[in-house]
C-alpha cells in the first residue's frame, strides 16, 4: 500500500524561497515525515504547503530567502507578524493553529537533529478553537441513505454498485475513506473482518458487517474488470484506483436525490457509525479500537451527542433507573 501511496505523492521538495543549507534540511524532513512518520500523502501535502507559505513569508519579510542561521534568529515579534498577516489574509483560527502546529514540528525536528534552536516559538499562542462535535447523521437519514444507494445514476451500471459497497462500509465499518480507498482484492473484507492500515502506519482489524460483505460481493460480481490479488478493490471507470475526489463527488449526487444534508460527507459516515454505536450502548474503548484512534480522548466526542439519548441509554441499561423511592 505505501509503495502505491508514495508513487502518486507530489510533493514540492526544491522550496523557492530557502537558501541551500535550509533546502536540504527542508528535504531531510519531508523524507522524516514520508519514511519514518508514515504520514498520510494528504497530511504531508498540507504540512509541506504550510512550511513553504512560512518560507515566503520570510523571504519578504527578512528581504531574503532564509537561511539556517535565519530561522534560528526569528524573534518572537517576527512570529507575531507572521500571524497578523494571515489574519489580514483571510486565515482562519483552525488555518493558522494547523500551522503554527506545523512549523512547531519542523523547529523541533532541527532541534532534535542538533541542527538549531529557536526558544521563540515556545511563546507563539495558539488561537483558541471551537469545540467542533462528529457531524453524524441521525439514525433515520442513515437508514434512508443505504436504502437508496442504488440510485445514483451512472452510465456504467456497475458503478452504481461499486457506490453502494463502498458507502455501505463506510457506515457499516467506521473506515477512514483513505483506509478503504487503500484496500486490493486480496486485502478485501474476508471471514467477518478486514485488517486496514490506519495513521501513522498502524494496523488494526475491523469486524464486517453481514450486509457490507453482501454488497461488496455484488459489485466485485458486477464489476467487468478482472480482479487479482493487488488490483484495486474499489475501481474508477478507468480500472485503476478509484479517487477521492470522484468517491465524495459520487456521495453529493446520492445526498441531493434523496434530500440528505450537505453536511454528509464520507467521513460523516464514519462519525456515524461511532455515534450510533455509542447511542446504542457501545462502550467508548471500543469504539476506539474499531476507529484506530491513538487517544481515547479523540474518541470522546462522540459522547456529547443528544442527552435525551443518553438519558434513554441510562435508563435501559441501569438495573435501578425504575425502582420506586419509598
């Protein structure tokens, strides 16, 4: 899978405004990130793009492109108007804390390497986030979307098919879309489960639903391309891999024939399926597991769904909640 991830990778590693010795630290890091971090192709294109913006910044700001010597020199103040001109630029609180994370992360990279210290960046603030909660579908709009994934129009009939599986186990399985768009024939779901590789390079095994397994037979019965053990489980109507793009493009003409928000995405359903469980009665270390979450405090936002469910959940499951008080 990686092998397929770091082929299709574009990743600008001649950065156009740092001197060489900064160049060649700055490629080192990306290669950290690659080879050893085993960042997502979408993680290491936006911290990429980060760093270069900052490169920019620099080079206007200092009348140079910067060097080494320069970036260990950055005063706090130079921070701060780094900040205050995305600000002015149009960046949002989550854009500029996405990248103040960032640059964090490559000065403390060069620290570790013994290549520099920059103690300014300790004082740079993060802006305060709101707390943003899972998007999940309410049960009953889940429902009507699996069953109406059939009715998404494709001139390809089998198409339709290969929607309709990969949904299904979006919702049915919790996967990342990137986790399900990464699977081949012979890493398909098998035997009640399938093993995915998550962040970070991690690895974990993820029970199948009866009905994601019945779907996902239909359209590999369906699909004309001929399947071996690495071709690609979900296919474009090219045969190779399929895009994320086309997939979430697939999931807007669905959500707008039967009426469904906007807000429907596919990791919607991915929160959907957490929130379900949970509202079900599913037990939070679980839930973490079946997600592949690293902390189970990234898990806990899935307890602030409706507390009228939370309320029924407590009263089903408490042995006490319709004893009489005397």
């Amino acid at each position: 899978m990686f092998s397929y991830m770091a082929r299709h990778i574009s990743i600008n590693t001649e950065p156009p405004s740092a001197a060489a010795d900064l160049t060649d630290r700055y490629r080192e890091w990306v290669d950290f990130l690659r080879y050893e971090k085993h960042f997502s192709h979408h993680t290491l294109r936006a911290y990429t793009k980060d760093i270069l913006s900052f490169f920019e910044f620099l080079t206007h700001h200092l009348g140079k492109p910067p060097s080494m010597d320069d970036l260990g020199g950055i005063s706090l103040q130079d921070f701060r108007s780094w900040l205050t001109q995305r600000m002015v630029g149009g960046a949002s609180n989550s854009t500029r804390a996405r990248q103040i994370s960032c640059i964090r992360s490559f000065l403390k990279w060069l620290d570790k390497q013994g290549h520099l210290h920059n103690p300014a960046i300790g004082g740079v603030r993060t802006p305060k986030l709101p707390r943003k909660l899972p998007r999940a579908l309410p049960e009953d709009q889940a429902k009507t979307l699996t069953r109406n994934l059939k009715r998404i129009g494709n001139q390809d009939f089998w198409i339709a098919y290969r929607d309709r599986a990969l949904f299904t186990m979006l919702y049915g399985c919790g996967l990342r879309i990137d986790e399900a768009l990464q699977l081949n024939y012979g890493t398909r779901p098998q035997g009640g489960e399938v093993r995915v590789i998550g962040k970070g390079n991690k690895e974990r095994l993820v029970p199948v639903l009866d009905i994601v397994q019945k779907t996902l037979d239909e359209y590999i019965s369906q699909c004309p391309i001929s399947f071996e053990k690495d071709t690609p489980l979900f296919l474009g109507s090219r045969g190779k891999r399929l895009n994320q793009g086309v997939a979430q493009r697939q999931l807007r003409i669905l959500r707008k024939l039967i009426n469904l928000p906007e807000s429907l995405t596919p990791h919607a359903l991915r929160h959907s399926f957490a929130t379900h469980i949970l509202a079900n009665g599913g037990d939070l270390r679980s839930i973490q597991e079946l997600l592949g979450h690293a902390s189970v405090s990234t898990t806990q936002r899935y307890t602030d769904f409706d507390n009228k469910q939370l309320m029924e959940i407590y009263k089903k499951a408490h042995p006490r909640a319709y004893d009489k008080i005397p």
